[in-house]
C-alpha cells in the first residue's frame, strides 16, 4: 500500500512538473510572438516616418547663399559652383545627430561611394567644431576628398527641412534635391536597395 501511494505521488510529481513546462513553453511562444509583433510595429513605425520626412525633403531646393568649407583646404564654395560639374550622390549628416546612426551611414556611403565613383559623391557635415570633425575623420578612416563643413546655423537654411539624422539624396548645378533616402540601421535591406539603384544611375 505504502508502495502504491509512492508510485502515485511520483506520478503526479512527474504530471505536475510537466504541466509546468508546457506552461512555459506556451509563455515562451506567446512572448516571442509579441516581440516579433514589436519589432514590426517599430519597423513599420519608421517606414512611416521615412515617407512624411522624405516627401518634404524631395524635389525641394538647396539654398545657393549658404557657403561650404572644404575640409582639406579650407577653400569657401558655394552649392552650384560644388555641384556644377553634375550629378553628385550627397550624404549630409550633422554633429548632433546620433553617432551609431552616422557610423552606420558613413560606413555604407564609403563602401558604395568606390562602385559609384568617388569624384561622384559629396559629404555634408554640419559642425562647428573643426576638432570634432578632424577626429571623427581619423576615426572613421575617410578615404573621400570630398567633405565639406558647414556651420550649424547655416544647416536649417541649405534645406526646406532637416530630418534630424543622416540623409542622402542626388543633386546637380540646378540644386535640386532627388532620389532622397533615410538610411536606418534597422533596415539594413532597404539601404542595400537603395545603394544598387544609385549604382546603377551612374553607372548606366
């Protein structure tokens, strides 16, 4: 009898400790579902957000007044006489835009800017501090001639609109901004695209 209740007990120890598991097994999946389902509203959220920037952002006009400073030279250059030659593919970020963001754009940009050509391609940077940009550049190990300062009053005055983060575009003497783009980190796929498609624009 005393055996019998000890095989019951180990039985429903055995039953009770499965239930468990299988409890947090289904939490388990119900968390990961929530996390993907999290991740896509985010994802979502920020293609949202892309569009309403960008559409303010295209077919728009550079201001011709503000002034650029060649980094290497120090030369002054105005938006036509730096776009004049033709079309250019323009990264512009500034100093206080998220850094892991800009890492992320500049190392893309360079990456694509050999396959489209580097006298094709243009940085735009907004800062005041010529120490900060010296040691992001050494930093960063540009390889590009083409860096150009800008001060950041003068920012808010090139565009219709600054999206707060790194953007691209295309531009040319007529200074007319097209083919703009928001690379975000957490849509590497859509950056890729992006990239191939301008490829393609100078290449052809």
């Amino acid at each position: 009898m005393i055996y019998r209740c000890e095989r019951i007990t180990f039985y429903l120890v055995i039953f009770i400790f499965y239930i468990l598991c299988s409890c947090k097994g289904r939490a388990s999946i119900v968390q990961q579902d929530a996390v993907v389902s999290t991740n896509d509203n985010n994802l979502n959220r920020l293609l949202v957000e892309n569009e309403a920037l960008l559409n303010k952002l295209n077919n728009s006009y550079l201001n011709d007044s503000i002034k650029f400073e060649n980094f290497k030279t120090g030369n002054l250059v105005g938006a036509k006489e730096l776009f004049e030659s033709g079309r250019h593919l323009v990264l512009q970020y500034s100093e206080l835009d998220c850094d892991v963001c800009v890492d992320s754009a500049l190392n893309d940009f360079q990456r694509y800017a050999k396959k489209i050509g580097v006298n094709n391609v243009v940085v735009l940077a907004a800062a005041d501090n010529r120490r900060y940009m010296a040691n992001f550049v050494r930093l960063n190990k540009f390889h590009l001639d083409n860096i150009y300062l800008i001060p950041l009053r003068d920012c808010k005055s090139l565009y219709v609109m600054t999206p707060g983060m790194p953007f691209l575009y295309i531009t040319d003497g007529m200074l007319k901004l097209t083919n703009t783009f928001i690379p975000r980190k957490e849509l590497p796929a859509l950056s890729k695209s992006y990239y191939k498609k301008i490829e393609n624009m100078f290449i052809n």
